[in-house]
C-alpha cells in the first residue's frame, strides 16, 4: 500500500483546502476592520468640521462701540420704538355718546274732585212732636238730645246721628224716631236738590 505525500496533505486535509481557509479567514478580518472603522467615525458627529472653517478663511472685524458723541455723559442713547405700521389702526378715545334727554314731564294730574258742597241746608217741614216715653216721664228725666240728619234729595231721611245725648236713653231713642218721621225741603246746588245734613236739637220737659 503507497504512503501519502506529506507535501500534498496535512492533518489530513489538502494544501488547497487550507488555502481556502486561510483566504476566508483574511476576508473576515477585513470585514471586521472595515465595520469598526465606519462606527468609530459615526461617533465622532459632534466635532467641529475644521476642514469646512479653515477652508473659509474669511475674517470678521469687531462690531463698532457705541456713540457716545451724541451725549456727553457717555449713555447710551435708548433706541427709539418704531414708529406704527401704516396697517395698524390707532385706538383713539372717543367721547361717550350723549345721554338721552328725559322725556319731557308728565303734566301733573288734576286734583280729586272735591265733594260737592249744597247751597243750602235741608229745611223741616213736617215735624210731629216726638213721644214722651211714659217710664221717663214716671222717672221725671228730662233733657236735650242733638241730632244729625242726612236727608236725601226727596226730602225723607236716610240716616240720623246722637251727636249729644240727652242723659236719658229713653229720651235719645224717643227723639231719633220722631226725626226719622219729618219730611224735610232738600238742600239744593245749582237748583237742583242733593243731599245734605242738619242738626235738629229736641227738649224733653216735664213742665
């Protein structure tokens, strides 16, 4: 059996085959630079392109201090506010509209009528004689009752008032029903009767 060439083989494999290892190898190190390299430079975004300053080359001069010759204090002028754009309306104050003239016054309203007053009293002319009352007559009172009567335009009472009593109730009762029996002449206004008072003192005596 024919020994193998040592020059041909190595741990059993052949010349050509480690080649092809040995070249793979080679490419993976060269990826593997190539790929740090392009992160490692993406880190550095944040410098300064130097290239792109020195490559201007342009030379600003210092601004101009201030005028001071305007002042002899050496302040500084306040810039002045520009002045309104021509766009902008200016607000102006206006004056308040003026207020409204009150309606003229109502003209004062006319005074309540006042109560018609007669011309004349009513007058009696028909007057019976009250009755004495026989327990007051028995009693011997005696007195002067006053009274009001309201007479009606036809002459018969409506309304009789004590306006002072006689002391004697008797009496007072006896006079109010002989004054609501007179007839009495109305009082007039214009000529024409109306309504009207009188008062009409009656006297009880026993003499």
């Amino acid at each position: 059996m024919p020994k193998p060439d040592r020059r041909t083989t190595f741990l059993g494999l052949a010349l050509r085959a480690w080649l092809y290892v040995a070249i793979a190898m080679l490419l993976g190190v060269a990826l593997f630079v190539l790929i740090w390299a392009r992160q490692r430079g993406s880190d550095d975004f944040y410098r300064p392109d130097a290239a792109r300053q020195d490559a201007t080359g342009q030379a600003f001069e210092p601004l101009p201090g201030p005028d001071t010759s305007a002042s002899g204090d050496g302040s500084v002028p306040m810039p002045q506010e520009p002045a309104e754009e021509a766009g902008n309306a200016r607000i102006e104050e206006s004056a308040p509209p003026p207020s409204p003239a009150p309606p003229p016054s109502a003209a004062p309203a006319p005074p309540p009528p006042t109560p018609a007053v007669a011309e004349s009293s009513p007058v009696p002319i028909s007057s019976p004689p009250p009755v004495y009352p026989r327990a007051a007559l028995r009693r011997g009172e005696s007195g002067e009752a006053l009274l009001r009567v309201h007479v009606g335009p036809d002459g018969v009472p409506y309304a009789v008032d004590l306006v002072r009593g006689s002391g004697s109730r008797l009496l007072d009762r006896a006079a109010t029903d002989a004054v609501r029996k007179w007839r009495f002449r109305p009082a007039l206004r214009d000529g024409q009767p109306v309504d009207g008072s009188v008062q009409v003192p009656i006297s009880f005596s026993t003499r």
